[in-house]
C-alpha cells in the first residue's frame, strides 16, 4: 500500500505566525500523499470576547451553544482554515479546506446530553474516505478544520485530535498511515518540567501502568487515548512530538504500539 | 459537450431562511452537473458591528482593510459556505465549498492602488478549472463563496458576481454553460417599480441603448457588464432573474445574447 502522513497541529503552531510558517514550509515539501488536521487555537476565544460575549464552560469544558457554533465554524473553517490553504498554494502545494460536511467526509451525531449539554458537539460516527482520496490521488492535500455535520444540515464542532485519529483509521484501510500529533512538547513526558524526559514508546500495559502512578498530566490523558486507539485499530504509526518530528525521523518523540 | 449551470445567490436568499431552503431544494434536485456561488448577505456587516467596528467605505464602496478580510473570510468562507454545503449534504447533494486559495481554482491580484486604496480587494487574473472539474466529474457539487487568493499566501475579497461569471467562461472551453444570476427581481426591469417590465433579451446595441435612456438602473450597470462579458468570451445562456428562474424555463426572466 502507499504511504500517507496526517498531521495534526494545534494551538502553539497556529498561534505562531513564524512557527506556522515553518511548519507549512516543512509539510509543504513532503512528497508523499499528505492531510493536514488543525485546531483552533486562541482565534475563537479572541473573538468570542470581540463579540462581547463569554465562552460558556461547565466543569472546565466548553459548551458549543449556538453562538459558538457560529463562532467555531467562521474561525476555524474560514479564517484558519482559508489562510493555511492560502499558504500552501503559496508553496506549491495544492491544497483544498474541508470541514467533515465538505465531500461528507466525517460524519458526527451530537452528543447526547446526559448530566452536561455539550450542546452542538459532535461525536464523529462515520469517516467517508471517497471524495478525499479522489483528491489525494489527484495530489491535492486535504486540510481539515475541527468542524463536522450531522447528514441532516447541522454543523458540529469536533475534537480536532479525535478527527485526525479517526481519519487515519479510515484510511489505514486504503493507505499505510502513519499519524501525528504535534504540540508544544518533545512527547509524552516522565516529568512535566523536563522537557528531555520523552517517554519513548507507550503501548496499552504501559499507559495502564502510567495512569495507575499517575505520572502522566490529566490533560494528555484523552490525547494518548486517541493514540492507542488508532494503533489498535490498524494506523501503522501514530507519534506525538513538537513541529519539527513529522518530518525529521531523528527528532525524539513518543511512539505508540499495541 | 456536457452541460454545466452555474447559480449565484445574493443576499436576498442568503438573508431569508425560508428562500433558501426554498432555492436548495430546487438547487439540489438538480441533475445536471452544477456550481453554486454565494454572495455574503447582511452578515458581514452584522459581524463588523457586532465587533464595534464600523464597515470603511469610500464613494459608496466597501475598502477591505485587514479586518474587514477576516470578516468576509469567516462570514463568506465560514459560516455560509459550510452551512449550505452541510444542508445541500442533508438534501443528498454531495458538496464541497470552495474559495479561490481552495484547488487554486481563482486567482486574483490585489486591485492597484489609484485614487481610492480598496484594500484586499481582489481582480480575477485566471481560472484553473482542473481540480474543481475533477470533482464535477464524479457528481460532487462545488459551492464557491467570494473569496479569492493571489498565489502568494494572500487571501482577497473579489465580488461573487463576477466570480460566477469567470468561473463560466473558463468552463465553457469543457461544459456548454448555463449562467444565472438569482436576486430580488424578476429581471432586468425597464421601470424599477413595476416587477413585470422585464426586459427580455439584452444584447451590446440594447445595453447602450439603455444606458443612453438612462432606463436601468445604475447599480445593474456592473451586473449586465458581467452578463455580456459571459456572454461575449463563449457562456452559452445568461439569465438574471428571480431564485426560481433557474428551474423553470416558463418563468420570466432577462436573457443576454451577443
């Protein structure tokens, strides 16, 4: 099977013109078949407060009323998404922006609400690979933002992580996938304070045994849980690193196995 | 050669849930291969207020300064597109949205500073129908919104008007094109008040005729413009009339012709 790399990037690049611009040169240059995966950043906050409004959080966790759906799909769909695709073609690299509604391609129910209404969060249920690989076959790069759709016109704002991990499992299927996460770590660290302390590999014992002595930060806790997940089902390599580990095999970095 | 329409809808539409639902249906059930464009509506300037800002314009005309572009991008490239794209998906109408950075389909250049500096206003350069045909080929609906870019990572706001129109003419070398500009009249109309004195057919001698009459409007002038110039560089049919006018050909509506 052919190779294809689905990068993620998140805050720490996308808030970072020069970072960013880095980055799009590096991910730009790669000559195998390429999607790129983004989230938010610190846009949708900036301009929810432009707005005069205030981000609804319960328990530490934002709530996609209506208004941050708004929100969500103008910043990361249009102004996220649209610059990086801008950028890219800058660089000789034919890209095309897609929310999981463009080409149908992640589809997403949302969530039901139990004792928290998450309100137009989506949980993705389908990944429909067709008009994507149609694109990739023709070298253009799919760069998606962290917006899907129910199939019955309604937007839905979804984990950005999640949907790389999902998009990479439906196209292990079709390609030999290798995915990764970048952020603003070398990797999974031992200790959060030593930047050089990156846990090598983790597989399913490992990661019980981390949680169990509570040696990993709460926060990366559902970010090692979309890695595993995407090990076990059938994505060749998933990594978690900083900006320059796609692209670099001699950059430390967490690799994750059954 | 195959047969393409391509549809612009302007604010009337946009701005009026129930028109739009209205025209997607129609939109939709469509069997022909298809390209829609949109114009933006209220809703930019909305957001511009919303933000506490006040919409630059100069001899009546918008100037897109830097925010005034991060605006339309999330507004034209955001929040519509992918909210039609998602209720053309729950209508079974595979799409995709589309700006001119998205496939490299349009690229602009920033309109020279004269007398008035528009800003990040964009003139059409050239078309590149390849990646967007790619789709049409598989039965996969481009929706584009009014954004273009120049080739070197800079987004510009180009009017969907003539969006619509050079998207037809760089098809017609592929598709026999149809061209129709829906908005809130039946046509072209001879006395503004009275919505049933459509003109019928305008070609370059009437055009100068009316403009010597002084009989059109002059805000039509830039619209009319469009439609000969399509007409003149191998559309087919041009047609400006009401959102129902694309379906029908038993509805009244102004035709251009050479």
């Amino acid at each position: 099977m052919k190779s294809l790399k689905i990068i993620k990037i998140g805050g720490n690049i996308i808030n970072n013109d020069l970072l960013l611009q880095e980055f799009l040169d590096d991910f730009a240059a790669l000559d195998t078949p390429k999607i790129l995966v983004h989230g938010g950043g610190k846009a949708a906050s900036e301009l929810t407060q432009k707005m005069g409004l205030n981000p609804k959080m319960i328990q530490g966790r934002r709530i996609t009323d209506t208004e941050t759906l708004d929100i969500v799909t103008m910043v990361y769909g249009g102004k996220i998404n649209k610059n990086i695709v801008a950028q890219l073609q800058a660089r000789n690299c034919n890209s095309i922006g897609f929310s999981g509604a463009d080409g149908n391609s992640i589809v997403a129910m949302k969530r039901p609400v139990t004792a928290i209404d998450y309100g137009f969060a989506g949980d993705i249920i389908h990944v429909n690979t067709d008009v994507v690989n149609i694109l990739l076959q023709h070298d253009v790069t799919p760069v998606f933002c962290a917006i899907t759709h129910n199939e019955n016109g309604q937007l839905l704002n979804t984990n950005a992580d999640t949907i790389a991990a999902e998009l990479a499992i439906a196209f292990s299927k079709l390609y030999t996938v290798s995915l990764y996460y970048c952020f603003e770590k070398n990797g999974v660290l031992k200790s959060v304070h030593d930047d050089n302390s990156v846990i090598k590999k983790i597989d399913f014992t490992a990661f019980e045994q981390l949680k169990k002595n509570k040696i990993i930060n709460e926060g990366m806790l559902p970010k090692i849980h979309n890695c595993l997940q995407a090990v076990e089902k059938g994505v060749t390599t998933v990594h978690i690193g900083n900006n320059k580990m796609p692209f670099n095999n001699n950059i430390k970095c967490t690799t994750f196995q059954q």
